[in-house]
C-alpha cells in the first residue's frame, strides 16, 4: 500500500522541478547600449538568437533564475546570467566573452 502513495506524490512534485526562463522575445542591448539583436526563448529551453541578419539556435539550462547556455552561438560565447521579473516584466542580464549583455 505504502508503494501506492509514492507514486501519485512523485507525480505531484515533478512539475515544479523542471524550471525555465519565462519564454519571450527579448531585446539585447551591450553595457554601452549598442543593440545586439534579438533572443527568443522557447519551450523546453530552446532558443533563438537573431543579429546582424542571421538566425541562430540552441539550447539553455536554467536553474531557478540563473540561465546558461548550454549549445548554439551563445554557448560559444559563454553566455551564463540570470533574469528577474518585475511586474510582469523580465531582464536578463548575462556575462559573455564580450562582455556584458542586457536583454529585456
């Protein structure tokens, strides 16, 4: 019986361990304020990042509000930051290999 009632809490919990970045279309500016260009995030820790004509894709990993990428352009520019949302508004700020780099 015990076995049982494992289960159905195991399912309760699970949702709750899976966290992503609020998915969105963000704007990405350097420290200086020079647009960089455009980052989608997607379902399941996809995204998309537009600049300079192009389009690119790859994969993040989040751990609550810390954000990396983990595949794709940024990943090879070593993007890793964190976000925070105010009322109902979300900022990513992320250190690269460049530098710094805004997106809201």
């Amino acid at each position: 019986m015990r076995r049982l009632l494992v289960l159905p809490l195991l399912l309760v919990a699970s949702p709750a361990l899976a966290q992503f970045p609020p998915p969105g279309i963000y704007e990405c500016d350097d420290a200086a304020g020079t647009k960089l260009g455009t980052l989608s995030f997607l379902v399941a820790g996809d995204y998309q990042w537009d600049a300079s004509g192009q389009t690119y894709v790859g994969q993040i990993a989040s751990s609550g509000s810390n954000v990396e990428a983990l595949s794709g352009p940024l990943a090879e520019a070593k993007w890793h930051g964190s976000f925070v949302t105010q009322m109902d508004q979300t900022m990513y700020v992320f250190d690269t290999a460049s530098g710094q780099v805004i997106c809201k």
